[in-house]
C-alpha cells in the first residue's frame, strides 16, 4: 500500500434493482489484492438506501448494510446505478454523498449514477462520463458537466464510468493510485486482465456505427461536404441551424446542398435534419426522464403540437405511447430494454 494508515475503506452503494455483475466487478480487484497481500489493507462492504437485502437483475439477493448507519470517513464509494431513481429516495441519497465527500471519500458514480452525482452537485464543471444510454439525459439536465463518451474519468475527486465491464477497467485504475507497482501487477496477473488503453480513459464506449444498408440517413458516398454538413446538424439538435448557414459553413452554395443531398441520400436536407432531430427524440424517450414537452425543446421542436406531428409521422406512435411500449418491453439479461427498429 502507498498508505501508512488504518484499512482503506470501500463501499459499493446499490441504487434500484442491482446488476450484480458490475457490483462484483467494482470490488474484485480490492477483493484480490486482500488475499494477495500478507495482510488485508481493504476493508469492503456493499450498502443499500436501506438494509437487509437488495434484489439483483439475475435473481441472486445481495445483502446490504443501510446507508444511514455509515457516519464515519470512507475512502472509496462506487455509486452503482442502472436506472432513475425514484424521487422519494434522492434526498437521503444525495445528502449522504454529499456527506461522504466532504469526509474525504472519493466518489464513483457507475452507470447511470453520474446523474446521481450532478444532482448532489458533484460534477460542476468537471469531467465526466456514464452509460451511452444516459449522456443524453446528463448533458440536458447539468450543462456545466464536461461530457465525453469514455470508459471512465477520473477528475480529481470524482471518478464516473460507463459501467458494465468498464468497471472492471475503472476499479483497476482506482486500485493503482494506492497499492505498490508490484501488487497491482499481481492483481493483474491473478485476474488475468489487461488495461484495455494505455492509461484507461479516452477509449471510447462505442464504434461509430457504420450505416445500415438502406438508410436514407447513411451516407457511403465520401461526399466531404456532405459529411460535415450532417455532422453540422448532429450537433446542433437543440438549436437548429438554417440550411443556409449549413451550406456556407461547408462551401456550397444552398442549391448544391439540396442537389447532393437528394442525389446521394434521396431525401432533400430539411428532412434529413428532421430525421437526425426525431432519432435523438426517441433517445431520450427511451433512456431519459424529461418531459414529453422538454423532449420536444431539446431537439429543436419549440412548438408541442409540431413535434407530435413529426413524431408520429416518422414512427407511427406518440410519444407517449411509446415511451410506455418500451418501458414495458421484457428487459434483457444486462438490464436494457429490448427496442423498437426505425
């Protein structure tokens, strides 16, 4: 250890229904370490908003100490959540992050927990990742939060991850801040894992998806300004940009940007935007708790009755039904809803 001190204290706190698999995984490598060592340095434990025993995903109980009974200094709290949390809970919850971080502790929010960790106000303007299901939601709600797609960040104090097996790859990261190069490198070799980046954070948590065969949003024609073009509009969802201006940030003029992109994507560009605005619509539909309303205001539709319209149009349902559609689906082994295709 690179500590003199006392056990080096850990908690993984389980919000909602549990993914066992990513609580283990957070507390593995401490777990190795321990029986590794000639003595045990971590002092693990998993805690619940209240005691007794959490449901997990794949039907296994976990048992888990309450929250509340906590007062004293932890060193490391994993904060492990799949889905929203209930409101009644959030007050008790943020308010003992709040504490915890103030005793010291550095804070990891896991998989959907960032959005736990910004609520308690403790990503203002750092930097942050979570579960690809849930940027969206982050970056609507907290903009001061410096977003990126990663595994894992690591700022100061505050550490998020993308969860599922990037866990693994953020608790390694944690582990080699306070045991000696000799024991993280035992750890590994116990494990028989590997960094799956030089230094972990960067890597992204997915491959751009490569078109679909038929979509009139792909684009395999290497046309660069069409490229950038769409590459405008993906990143002016909120806050449309007018075709026009699109057109001279690329160098065309706005009749050879209708021309190309009815040429090559068969759909002229006020249509192809409003493809790209209503995909980030049912985003956040499925993975986020904004508003129907807010949905709307977040990808550029300031009119209600506009984007009901468009919505429907594209995908045959209103928002609303949809929404309760998928949230009804049978979830999967990982937690995540089955979905609906284009």
């Amino acid at each position: 250890m690179k500590r003199n001190m006392g056990a080096y204290r850990v908690a993984i706190l389980s919000v909602g229904e549990v993914s066992l698999h990513s609580a283990l995984l957070a507390v593995e490598p401490f777990r190795a370490a321990n029986r590794l060592g000639q003595r045990q340095p971590f002092q693990i434990e998993f805690v619940g908003l209240t005691g007794g025993t959490l449901q997990t995903m794949i039907g296994i109980p976990l048992p888990v100490r309450a929250c509340a009974e906590i007062t004293e200094a932890l060193d490391l709290v994993f904060v492990l959540a799949c889905y929203e949390t209930e409101p009644r809970d959030k007050p008790r919850l943020l308010a003992w992050l709040r504490a915890m971080r103030q005793k010291g502790a550095l804070i990891a929010g896991l998989d959907a927990a960032p959005l736990l960790l910004a609520e308690a106000g403790l990503l203002a303007n750092r930097r942050a990742t979570a579960h690809w299901s849930a940027l969206d939601a982050l970056a609507e709600r907290h903009p001061d939060v410096q977003l990126e797609e990663a595994l894992y960040v690591i700022d100061g104090t505050i550490a998020t991850c993308a969860g599922q097996i990037a866990v693994l790859d953020l608790a390694l990261a944690l582990l080699k801040r306070v045991v000696s190069p000799e024991m993280f490198q035992a750890v590994q070799d116990d494990l028989v894992v590997r960094p799956r980046a030089p230094d972990g954070e960067g890597q992204r948590q997915r491959k751009p998806p490569a078109p679909r065969q038929g979509d009139p949003n792909g684009d395999r024609s290497g046309d660069r300004a069409l490229i950038q073009a769409r590459a405008l509009m993906a990143a002016h969802i909120e806050e449309p940009l007018a075709l026009a201006e699109i057109a001279s940030r690329v160098g065309l003029s706005l009749r050879e940007l209708q021309r190309r992109f009815r040429g090559q994507l068969g759909r002229s560009p006020i249509e192809a935007y409003r493809s790209l605005r209503l995909e980030r619509a049912l985003h956040l539909l499925h993975y986020s708790e904004l508003s129907i309303r807010e949905i709307g205001i977040a990808t550029g539709f300031d009119d209600p009755s506009t984007f009901y319209r468009a919505f429907r149009a594209r995908y045959g349902q209103s928002p609303q039904a949809l929404r309760i559609a998928f949230r009804s689906a049978p979830a999967m082994p990982n937690g995540r809803r089955i979905g609906f295709a284009d």
